[in-house]
C-alpha cells in the first residue's frame, strides 16, 4: 500500500524547521551555528553498506553510514554587552556539501570541518578536509591535491598546534575492494576444543568470514598525514587501523591507538587486539605502551572489564605525562579482591628506567579521574551491584599527602549528589578543575549540580571547600517557572586562579511553555543577558498543560510521571479523554532511591519525531514517563519480582489518571520503544484490564534468544531459567488479547532487539488468534530516520489509536482515508521535516558541542 503519511496536525510539528547546534570558540568571543537539514530521505539509507565487526559502513564516502550531517555554519561574535553579532556564513565550499566534524583550532582563527558532495562519480563522494578563516569565513580545502580523502571509520583529525592538523587519510596505495570469492573455499569453523569460557550477549553486523575481514582491513586501514595550513604534508607512522589519535597538551608527542589481527567473529572490533603506541609529532617512533590480546571472554557480570592496561590518558595539567589503570581481579566482577583496581602515572619517555608510579588503589571499579594541578585531583570509582560511587582526593604530585574519601554515596541517591566540578580551559587546550578566589584568599572549586529535590530539579551551583567541605550556594535556578542549568564555564581565558568577582557562566533557561533559550551572567552583579532567541518549534501547542504528577504503588513505593493535556482542554466541559502512557522500566536496589523525583516539572516538553507528546495535537492526554521501578533490596534480584512490579506500577498510574478524571478508563493506550516495547507487551500479557490496546516499537519478547543477559540482567539463562522464562512476553503469547501493534526496523543493529523478535512474536500471537499487526520499515536500524519511515510510524500509530483506543472497534480500517490523511510517499524524496537523531547517529555530532 506504500508509505503513508500522518494526519497533518502531527506532520506539521515533525516538519517544523530544526533548531541549530551551538559550538563556542576556545576564546568564548564567537558561536558557531552549526544548520541542520530536515529528517532524510529513505534514499539515504537505501544506499549500500557494509556491515563489519560491529560498524556499518559507506564504502563510496569511507566513512560510518547514516551519518547525519550539517547544511552550513554560520559565525556569530560574542558582543561585549553579551549580545550576538550578526551572522557570518562560511563560504566556499561546494552548494549541497555534507558537513560534519566541525572542530576549532586552538587559538580559535580557523575551524577544521569535512565536505562531502554525493554525485554519481564513486570519487566525489569520498570526504576531503576543509579550512575556514574565521574572520573573513572564506573555506579552503586544507590539502592542495585532490586525491587525498579522509577516512572516517574510526577518528577524523585532530589540530596538534594552531596550525597543523593529524588526518586520518585513505592510503594513497589503496587499491579496489577485495573481490568476494564466487566459491567458498571451505566451510565456515567455529572451535571451542580449549574449554574456555566464552559468554557473550547479542552483538550485531559481526564478521562472518575471511572475506569480510579483508573488507573490514580495507575500510579501515588509514595513513595518518601530518598538515599544515601552508600546504606542508608529512606521512606519520605506517597504514594501520587507527582508533584514535591523541596530542600530548605540549603537541610533542601522539599517543595512537590501533587494532589488528586476529580478528574475531563473535565480538564487535572494540575487543579487538589493541596496541598503544607513542609517536613524537614529527613522525619518530618512542615506544610501545600495551598490545592488548583479543577479548573474547570478558565476563557478562556488570563492572567486569578488559585485562591489561585500559583507559590510558594524558593528564590535562602536565605537558606530557600519561596515566592508565590495571585490574587486579582479571577483570571479572566475580573475583573478590584489595585493591581491584590500580592507577598509575609516568612520564611520556621515563628517564634512566624509572618505572611507573602507582596514583591510587580502589577496591571498586575505576570510573575516571579529573585533574586540576599538583595538589589536586579527583578519582572516581563505582560498582554497579551495590550502586556506590565514591570520590577521592588526591594530591598527586605530593607525596606527604593521602588520599581522602571527599563522597561516598549511592548513585541512586539523586538527592544526595553534590555535583561535578566545573572545568576551565587551560592554555594548553585541555580542560582542568576551576579554582575560584573569593576576597577572603581562601580558594575554592565550583560544584555543577542537577539539585534533585522531591519537588523537582532545582540545578545549582556551589563554591566547595576541598579541605573543609563547606559550600556556599553562588547560583540557583528559578523555582517557580523556569528550569535554568548552568551550561560551560565562560570565564576561562586565563590560567590560573580564577577571581569570584570575574566569573561568567553560560546559562540556559526554559518553562513548560517556553522554548530553550541562552544567556550570560556575569558576577558579582549577576547580571543576565540573553543570547539567543530561538523560535518556539511548535507553536500549535505552546499553550499545552504540563504538570509533574505524583501517587504511590500498592507496595508504598512514590511514584512520579509527567502529565500533558493538549491545549485549551477544560475537564469540566471536555470530560475525560483517550490516554497514551509511555515508558520505560529501570532496575533499582532501594525503594526509597526508586521513589525520588528525577526532572523537573518547569522543562519545556521537547517533541521528536516519534513522540507521544504528537498526539495531544490529536486530542490526548499523554502520561510521559511513569516511573516503573523494577526494585531488588540487598541480595534480591530486581527481575526475579518484574512481572509483579510493572504491573503493580502500570496499576497506580492507570488509577492516577482516572481518579483526575483527565483519562477516560476503557481509553487507555500503553506504549513504548526498546525496553518499553518488552514492558507493553508484558503488560498487554499480564494486565489485559488496564489498557485498550498496545503500540510496541524495536523490542525484545524472547529473554532465550539473549541467553547471556540483558539489560542489566547479568545472569545467563541457564542461572535464572525461571525469570527469562517469566519474564518473555513471547512465553504468554497465548495470554494476549488486547490488540497490539509490532514495529520493527528491517536492519536493527541494536545488540538483543533482533528484527527476528518482533517476526517470531507476532507468529505466536498470530498463531493464537491475538488482533495483532506487524510494520517492519526497510532499511531502518533501532532507532527510524527516514522521513518516509517516521511518517509511515506516526501513522501507523494514529490508525491504531483510533481504531482500538478511542473507537474501541476491532474493525481493522475503522479509520477513513480523510481522517487519516491517508496519503502515500514516494519514498524517492520529501519535504523539509525535523531531524531526528538515532543513537548511531550521535557520533557524527562534535566532540564538544560548548
């Protein structure tokens, strides 16, 4: 029947125009306006790919497939009085040119992106570097010969001084892909005759044979080119597969980061050998930091890691000194043992044989380290069975000085968190903690928080005493209308000690009916200035009602979810109306950690393409969120009770909205995408009484075909038979009988949410007479892009609702064709829509956006 489209109040908020991204210059003196374009054409993720050890690739541009990408950069200076100037377009590059990894140099006077241009010629659609002069915003490609492309399977490049940059290039050797044999020239083996133990979860696109090993060294492999902006060009090191390259703060040296043979066809390339080595910038050779072997057979339990040195790093407060961490416990969560894990330090090239010097020992797993100077650093570690977290003080370059618990708490504890320090750039490039000096002398950090309150996010932001642990509160956001967080630290241009009196921050501010917008506030008067002024995106329904509600489970546990009633609805004259609840399960290890309020009730309601919040244009009310905690206390696992708290959960919410008389009862639809389409299914299986019928989007149904855990189910099948039993949806197939409609992405690559789930599930309820329907959308991955797919989802989804929530009629096209805009879409091309981003999408965007 072709790709339909949604009724025109929904498809003209998902065709409103996107809003830029921001990215500040090193200086803080100018924004860059980085144009996104509108949802893709199908034809976009029509094109062929390669699928290899984990990654899914564009053979024709040698970069990931399905990138998003920008249309255009605008530069804006940052005003003295806080205001923007007016926008400078940069110029030069190819009309229709694809951009993406758009980087600042260090001293901010040029911005380093890539172009490419998609025409039939295979050669032109490969991606070149390109300059811009940021003062004049006139582009240039940054190589002189036009047959030197960038490889982008893994790293890009990277500025090393103001002007040069490292590149990841397509060998200039290169020949044609290899040529797939005809005939196979034997079987395809597996062997296990060592008896390890091997316990993997469901990867996807996985090497499959040798042949596409050679497809994936194809791809993959790059020349690193040292590039200067005069022209200079300078080969480094040999063509090899690159992860990531990494500059010292002084530029003298490159920590480079490869993987190589032998390869494996059951673990994505990320447990491919890795070897770590370190270059001077000029091409020598120092040495060989690890060479790390295959990592087939890390254990499922969570916190378990890989062997060997993991996490190497350059500290951001020396000029070249490197720090790593080593497990002690084999890298299995299961082993007991002090210390688990240990950090060590060392110079770039040690002198007369100095061996590495160990920072700190923890007996929970490693989660990172700030720096600041050499007196001061923070470590954090985590474990993820008991949720704790802690904070250590270390004086690193002090001996005399131990090390001191600074927090110890529960990550589950919202309430508690103080706040993660804020981080100034130093004139090295790299970001350390902000030291801040009040009048008094004394020197403090500032603390970054989310203020986690049972009546809402109330994000803050705190002058801490390390040594004393005082605080004093320098900043808060509106309590009554608006949700404000403070965003990046603007006053970082010198090194050093940063004044109180000099501070500037960047801040952004919203309400429930407010769009996003940001500003500048300066101390001591704390004065604010706006800095943008961003249309509303769906100005429709601006005047929505949005209120954060709470209500208790029968077992005492507090419940929260956030309330949305389309525009000008009196209850009093309106009645109660059909409701879509939409969700999605978490695991806790306490019921007072699960019943605290995470959100806040002032955020503006952001609607993506595939929202729920779309359907108050048609007449619902919407119950976003509800928590549905799934609760495990001490020893306890929280799956062994799932079935019992969703629908425990799924019951207080459904009371909830009735008892508001805002939700007619026998309107109710339960919906959700992922982990939410397991929790629908669930719920259509185990509470027929609550809903009407189900929406369920990219899930899992059959806990065996995960048999070595999920989500954060650590347990094999084998472990817990009875709760991946219990648990399956697919098991009480026969026990659903409210009408349930499965969509799926054709290609999902998402590790346990085969395509294959959402085919087998609906043979089951088919098999047993369930009113059922299935859409799988072609060439879409977990999460939709294509224009056609996401309008063809939202229709999809509206028939349904109509026909099953707010008819209540079993009659399969109840809906006609004018009420559902039942138009089809040439899946050729489209008109300009919102983008939305899918998860393998994000790592497009910039490494740091502000």
């Amino acid at each position: 029947m072709g790709y339909r489209l949604p009724p025109k109040e929904i498809q003209d908020i998902v065709d409103a125009p996107p809003l830029p991204v921001l990215s500040f210059s090193p200086n803080k003196d100018k924004i860059l306006f980085l144009k996104r374009r509108a949802l893709p054409p199908l034809s976009d993720l029509a094109k062929p790919e390669e699928k290899l050890a984990g990654l899914r690739i564009d053979g024709n541009s040698n970069t990931r497939s399905r990138m998003s990408f920008y249309t255009g950069i605008g530069i804006h200076k940052l005003l003295d009085d806080g205001t923007l100037g007016p926008e400078k377009e940069v110029h030069g590059y190819p009309v229709g040119a694809r951009i993406n990894f758009v980087t600042w140099s260090q001293d901010g006077r040029h911005i380093s992106f890539s172009v490419r241009v998609d025409e039939e010629d295979s050669k032109s659609g490969k991606l070149r570097v390109w300059i811009a002069d940021v003062e004049s915003g006139e582009a240039r490609p940054l190589f002189k010969s036009p047959e030197i492309y960038l490889n982008a399977i893994f790293d890009s490049f990277v500025w090393v001084n103001d002007c040069t940059l490292l590149v990841c290039t397509i060998p200039a050797t290169r020949g044609a892909p290899p040529h797939k044999p005809s005939v196979p020239s034997g079987p395809k083996i597996q062997s296990n005759e060592s008896k390890n133990v091997v316990q993997v979860r469901t990867f996807q696109d996985l090497l499959k044979d040798e042949y596409d090993a050679e497809l994936f060294d194809y791809y993959a492999t790059s020349q690193l080119v040292l590039a200067s902006l005069d022209g200079t060009v300078k080969p480094i090191g040999p063509p090899a597969i690159y992860t990531s390259v990494d500059p010292s703060p002084d530029d003298k040296y490159i920590m480079l980061s490869s993987i190589h043979r032998p390869y494996s066809y059951i673990v994505p390339c990320g447990r491919f050998p890795k070897k770590v080595e370190l270059w001077t910038v000029d091409g020598k050779f120092i040495r060989e930091l690890c060479d790390l072997p295959l990592a087939e057979d890390i254990p499922i339990t969570m916190s378990s890691v890989r062997k060997g040195k993991r996490s190497i790093n350059w500290r951001a407060d020396k000029p070249s000194t490197l720090y790593w961490v080593e497990t002690q416990d084999g890298g299995d969560a299961k082993v007991e043992v002090s210390p688990r894990d240990i950090v060590y330090m060392e110079n770039a090239e040690p002198i007369n044989g100095e061996h590495p010097e160990i920072l700190h020992k923890l007996d929970l797993r490693y989660a990172g380290t700030s720096w600041c100077d050499e007196s001061l650093a923070l470590v954090y570690e985590s474990w993820f069975k008991t949720r704790k977290i802690r904070t250590w003080v270390l004086s690193p370059d002090k001996k005399d000085v131990s090390p001191r618990i600074l927090f110890d708490r529960s990550s589950e504890d919202v309430y508690s968190d103080p706040g993660s320090p804020m981080f100034r750039r130093t004139a090295m490039g790299t970001y350390v903690i902000a030291k801040i000096k009040k009048e008094d002398g004394n020197t403090y950090v500032l603390l970054n928080g989310m203020g986690a309150t049972p009546e809402g996010n109330v994000p803050f932001l705190d002058l801490f005493d390390i040594n004393t642990g005082s605080k004093e509160r320098i900043w808060e956001s509106d309590r009554e209308k608006y949700y404000e967080t403070v965003v990046a630290l603007m006053s970082d241009k010198t090194d050093g000690e940063l004044s109180l009196d000099q501070l500037k921050i960047l801040t952004s501010k919203e309400s429930k009916t407010e769009n996003t917008q940001y500003y500048l506030q300066t101390w001591p008067e704390k004065n604010q200035v706006k800095i943008t002024n961003f249309p509303h995106p769906y100005p429709q329904l601006a005047s929505l009602y949005k209120e954060m509600i709470r209500y208790q489970r029968k077992d005492g546990v507090q419940l929260t979810a956030n309330l949305y009633l389309p525009p000008g609805y009196d209850p009093s004259k309106d009645g109660p109306l059909p409701c879509l609840v939409w969700s999605y399960p978490g695991e806790f290890k306490s019921k007072d950690a699960a019943g605290q309020v995470r959100g806040s009730p002032n955020e503006f309601p952001g609607i993506g393409a595939t929202s729920p919040l779309l359907w108050l244009a048609r007449g619902f009310a919407i119950l976003s969120g509800p928590t549905i905690p799934i609760i495990g206390e001490g020893d306890e696992e929280a799956n062994d009770r799932y079935v019992e708290q969703l629908v425990a959960s799924a019951e207080a919410a459904v009371e909830e909205v009735v008892k508001r008389g805002v939700a007619h009862p026998d309107k109710i639809a339960v919906g959700g995408h992922s982990y939410g389409a397991f929790m629908t299914a669930n719920l259509l299986a185990h509470a027929p009484h609550l809903f009407s019928c189900g929406i369920a989007r990219s899930g899992a149904y059959n806990r065996t075909l995960t048999p070595f855990g999920f989500q954060n189910e650590d347990r094999t099948l084998w472990e817990a038979t009875s709760t991946y039993v219990e648990m399956s949806p697919f098991m009480s197939a026969n026990k659903i009988k409210k009408p349930i409609l499965l969509i799926h992405g054709e290609q999902d690559n998402n590790s346990g949410t085969l395509t294959m789930q959402s085919d087998r599930f609906f043979n089951a309820l088919k098999g047993h007479g369930a009113l059922s329907r299935l859409v799988i959308l072609p060439f879409e991955s977990h999460g939709y892009s294509a224009r056609e797919s996401i309008m063809h989802v939202l229709w999809e989804t509206d028939r349904w609702l109509q026909n099953y929530c707010v008819n209540g009629t079993s009659k399969v096209d109840s809906v006609s064709e004018a009420d559902s805009e039942n138009k089809t879409l040439s899946a050729s091309g489209g008109s300009a829509a919102r983008e939305g981003l899918n998860p393998e999408e994000l790592s497009s965007l910039p490494r740091s956006l502000l």
